[in-house]
C-alpha cells in the first residue's frame, strides 16, 4: 500500500473514529444531563415538601396558639378564693394604698336631695295603686282608665271597633285623635258618646280612612294611688318606720348612704392597683368575665329575635363585641388585671382594719343573690364570703369618709 493510501485510510479510521467517539461523548452527556435532571428534581421536590411542611405546622401551629390563648368561659365564681373569700396566693403588699380610710368625699356627690325622696315615695305608691270604681272620681289628663267601648260608622259596627276591659292613659296618644280628650271629666260608671274621624291615610285599615266614626264607652274604673299618711306607712312599711316623718328620713338615709356606697366603688374601680396579681386568679377571672358575656350575648340575641330582628340568630360572638379575637382576649385581660386589683384592694383593707363580717349584712347579701340556697348553689360559699368582704370594707369606709362642701382634687 503506498503511503498516500495509507495515509487516506488513516484519516477515514480517524474521522470514523472521531464520529464515534463523538457520539458516546454526547450520549454520555445526555445521561449525565438526566441524571443531574433527576437530581434537581428530587431535590426540589424535598424542598417544596420541606416548605409545605413548615407551612401545615404553621398553619397547626397558628391554631394551636389560637386554641391555647383563647379564654374558655367558666361559671365558678368561687374558683381561686379561699373558702374565707381571700384570693389564693396573694401578695397584698403590692397593693397601692388609695388612702380610702378617712378619705374626703364632695358633698354635692353624694347629696340624696328632697326631690329625689319626692320621686322614690311616688314610685312606692304606685306599686300601691289600683283601679277604683268610686263615681267620685274624675278623669283627668294623664289618668290611667279602664274602659269598654263600641265604635260604628252610619250606625254600623266595624271589625276591630269593639273592645271590653282596655286601659288607657289619657294623653297617651294611643287612639285616634280627639278620643281620649273628650273621657277628660267623666267619672267610673259614666257612659260617653265619642265622635272622631279616622284619618286618611290611615294605614291600620285602609277601609275606614277618612270616615266618621262614632264610640259609646263606659268608664269603669281609675287608677289611684293610695293617700301618703300615716295609716299607709304602718300598712306597707312598718318594718322601717310608722309615721311619713319618719318613712322620708329614712329614705333620704338611705339613699345618702347608697350614694356613699357608689361613690367609694368607683373610686376603687378607677384607682385600685397591685403589681403582683396571682397569674392562676387572674386567668380565673378572664375565665368567669368571658362567661358573663357569654350570657350578655345570650340574653341579647334572645332580646332582639323576640323584637324581630331575624339576623340575631346567625350573630357571632365576635360580631356582638365588634372585637377580633385577639382583640377581645386583650381587652378580657385587662378587665380582669382591673377586676383583681380591685378584689386585692378590698382585702387589703379588710385585713388591715381587723374587719369581721356582719351578721345582718350576711344575710342581706344573701337575700340579694336570691336566698342562701340559690346564693350558695349559683355562686359558692367563697364568692359570697367575697362580697361580705367587699360591702363590709365599703360600710366602714363610709363610716370614717369626711364629707365636705365643694370638690375635692
């Protein structure tokens, strides 16, 4: 073979060669590509696997913090109290002293004036009233009247005309116009003609707008309060006095010293603090102000389907305290730091002053809860020993406040 033969088929050999090699290089290629491919993949895949991990935790987690930091109502009033009434594990020297004993109250805060007397004996007086037939009496604008009637137009009865039994106040503006006035003057046993004239519109019964109509009535009886004297005090209060001098005294008393009572309360409910509220007392007392609004909303919902507020029904929770979740748990909880530096407050005194409970206060709070039974079994024997603790501190701030003329700063 000559050399330039030789040389060509090298070079085929080599070109063949080459394209050869050529060709396992890029396959070599390509499986490497798939395989880093693949890699990427299956790395990829554990990472977006990784993040939807940490994104369901997330999501557990969040409604886990939800759930653990969401207060759940509960209705034992004496839970966290000792079985005297004290709060468990209280430190009363982080209690700041308000200086209530001694304190100066302004007289024009308190004041529990004649007037006021005036409109607490006629409130008594008229859970007194009744409905008297004596013919003495007279209608007057303002009387309350029992009454039976019968209206026709052209001398024909109408539906809805005839009604046996009805009270009425005169004045009230309760039937059609110029009704009422024209009973002012009749007396229990009258009969009276009355000649109104529907108006027109009248939307009640569009039938009758605009027409004459015409009412026989018969006056049966008056509401009337009792006479103020002597006799109606020994009948109704001869518990508290036996003569109206006395029934007035005791009235304004009474009345001064409720004005005191309420005074100090708020006093201590807008100045009370203490550092170091017991964090199991404090979660108690979230616990129980959740539950009273719990039965507010209740109670609320019931109120408004009654007056026919049909979306009361659906109402959340939320919607009823315009507070998001997080929102009302803050606000519970300040509630309840205000409500435990209150009952600290009041226990501090109490013990400092060497306070006992009062035989006939006792009992009064108790009456107050509805009896000792429903007391006890509503709100336990601490929770009402708690609220003895209360009056019997507010009683005997009372007793030592030095009311004065004026303001005070």
């Amino acid at each position: 073979m000559s050399e330039e033969i030789k040389e060509k088929v090298e070079e085929v050999s080599e070109s063949s060669i080459s394209k050869s090699k050529a060709k396992r290089q890029a396959r070599a290629a390509e499986v490497k590509a798939a395989k880093v491919k693949k890699n990427f993949d299956a790395i990829l895949g554990w990472v977006i696997g990784i993040l939807l991990a940490v994104a369901v935790i997330g999501i557990i987690a969040a409604g886990m913090y939800q759930h653990f930091t969401t207060t759940v109502s509960d209705s034992n009033y004496s839970a966290g109290l000792t079985d005297e009434g004290f709060v468990k594990g209280a430190d009363l020297s982080s209690v700041t002293d308000l200086g209530l004993v001694g304190m100066e109250i302004p007289f024009s805060e308190v004041e529990f004036s004649d007037e006021t007397v005036e409109s607490q004996i006629n409130s008594d007086l008229q859970q007194h009233g009744f409905y008297s037939d004596d013919a003495t009496a007279t209608v007057k604008d303002g009387s309350a009247i029992n009454l039976d009637y019968s209206g026709s137009i052209d001398g024909v009865q109408f539906d809805g005309g005839t009604a046996e039994n009805q009270v009425l106040t005169i004045g009230s503006g309760q039937f059609i116009d110029n009704f009422e006035e024209q009973l002012i003057g009749s007396h229990p046993g009258d009969n009276v003609t009355v000649t109104v004239t529907f108006p027109d519109p009248y939307d009640n019964n569009p039938d009758l707008a605009g027409k004459e109509a015409v009412f026989e009535c018969k006056v049966n009886s008056i509401w009337t309060l009792p006479e103020l004297d002597d006799e109606y005090v020994k009948t109704n209060h001869s518990d508290i006095a036996d003569n109206v001098a006395d029934f007035k005294a005791y009235i304004k008393d009474q009345g001064y010293k409720s004005n005191l009572d309420t005074y100090i309360s708020n006093y201590v409910t807008e100045n009370a603090s203490a550092s170091k509220i017991p964090s199991s007392y404090r979660n108690h007392l979230k616990q129980l102000l959740k539950y009273s609004d719990e039965q507010s909303f209740e109670q609320y919902k019931t109120y408004m389907t009654y007056y026919g507020y049909s979306d009361a029904a659906s109402m959340s929770f939320s919607d009823y305290t315009q507070k998001s979740n997080s929102e009302y748990e803050k606000d519970l909880k300040e509630r309840a730091i205000k409500q435990a530096s209150m009952d600290l407050t009041y226990e501090s005194i109490f013990k400092s002053a060497g306070l006992t409970i009062d035989d006939e206060d006792y009992k009064m709070i108790l009456e107050y809860y509805g009896g000792e039974e429903q007391a006890l079994s509503t709100y336990g024997q601490s929770y009402v020993n708690q609220t003895a603790i209360k009056y019997a501190v507010i009683k005997y701030i009372r007793e030592n406040a030095k009311v004065v003329e004026g303001a005070t700063e």
